[in-house]
C-alpha cells in the first residue's frame, strides 16, 4: 500500500515537471531567437 502511494507521488511529480517545461517552452516561443556562431573556432597545435 505504501509502495503505491509512493509511485503516485512519484508520477506526479513527474507529470507537474512535464507540464511546468511544456508550458514554459510555450510561453518563450515568442522570445527573439539567439544567433548561434556557423563555425566553431578551429584549434591551432603547437609544434613540438
């Protein structure tokens, strides 16, 4: 019996998680988009 109320709590946890994120991400949809770099830098070896 306690096992069970342990799981519920646990999916419910999960399932505030799940929709506290979807509706986060639904709300930012309308943020300007962030310019990401094409290229990332190349690294130059040192010669030994």
């Amino acid at each position: 019996m306690t096992q069970i109320i342990l799981n519920s709590a646990v999916a419910i946890l999960i399932a505030a998680a799940f929709v506290t994120t979807a509706t986060a991400a639904l709300r930012g949809e309308n943020r300007a988009m962030q310019k990401v770099p094409a290229r990332a830098k190349t690294r130059r070896h040192p010669k030994n």
